[in-house]
C-alpha cells in the first residue's frame, strides 16, 4: 500500500476531509478503545494545530492522522504530538512510521527551538523511545488507559 501525506490546519482542509478525521478519531479512540470522551476540542480548530493527514492512495480514504500544535508543559513551550491514529486496514505496514517521520519533519520546521512532548499510551513507550522520546513524568490514566508523559528534547530531523 502506498500512502499520500499532508499538512494542513483545519481551515485549510476541505470539509471531507476534517469528517474522516473526527469519524478515524471516534471509530478507534471511542469504539474501539472504549474511551467515550469528547473527540473534538477547540485545539483541532486552532490555526496553529497542523493535522497530518495520510490518504490510501488506492481507495482515497483517510489511513491515519496525528497533530502538532504549541503547547506549555510545566512551563517550557513544545510542540505537542497527540490524535496519532491509524485505521484497523493501515496497521503493520510502516504507515505509522510514515506518519511519526511526517509529523517530527514539521516540527522540526516550526518548533525549532522547542522539543516535541507527547503523553503515549503505556504499550507504546517502546514505539516512541526508538524516535529518541524520554519519560519526563509519572504514569497516569487518561479514560482508564495508563499514559506516559515523553519529551524529545533534540529533535534529530534538525540536525
């Protein structure tokens, strides 16, 4: 499978698109993980929240998605990766990876100085420690699902 892979603010996507981002969204964090929290927040509307968008370029539709927006973290400024999502067909085959690169590329780009904080679910702090993340604070649950605050303080996209 390949993949086509975006960047846009919300205001910048045509309406479709921001649908299949909030339908990926529920479908996997609501449905499929069982965490019935509000999926839309004002931060996806912002013009300083870029979405990642991944197109199957077969079949048109949204694959997976993340965002990188500014954000304060105990007082330093980052920039923020969280709503990283792929469709159940998109797993396994290197799209996460795709759009990990994607999203660190960007904030590499507009958060030159800032580092990258993330909070991953507790299985994936493997995932994320292999990009270079560290564990910067203690394990807490998010809607039942323990998380963990990550920090990419050297971003290597920059170097």
């Amino acid at each position: 499978m390949t993949y086509t892979l975006s960047a846009a603010p919300i205001a910048h996507m045509n309406p479709l698109d921001v649908h299949a981002i909030y339908k990926l969204r529920v479908d996997v964090f609501v449905h499929e993980q069982q965490c019935p929290y509000a999926e839309i927040d004002d931060t996806d509307a912002l013009d300083s929240t870029v979405h990642i968008l991944a197109i199957d370029d077969e079949t048109q539709q949204l694959a997976g998605t993340a965002r990188v927006f500014p954000s304060r973290v105990e007082g330093e400024s980052v920039a923020q990766f969280g709503r990283f999502v792929l469709a159940k067909s998109a797993r396994g085959n290197g799209l996460g990876n795709q759009i990990m690169e994607a999203a660190l590329e960007y904030a590499a780009a507009a958060f030159t100085t800032q580092p990258v904080y993330l909070e991953a679910q507790a299985p994936l702090v493997d995932y994320y420690s292999a990009y270079g993340f560290e564990v910067c604070g203690e394990l807490f649950d998010d809607e039942g699902i323990p998380h963990q605050p990550m920090i990419l303080r050297r971003n290597p996209r920059r170097d």
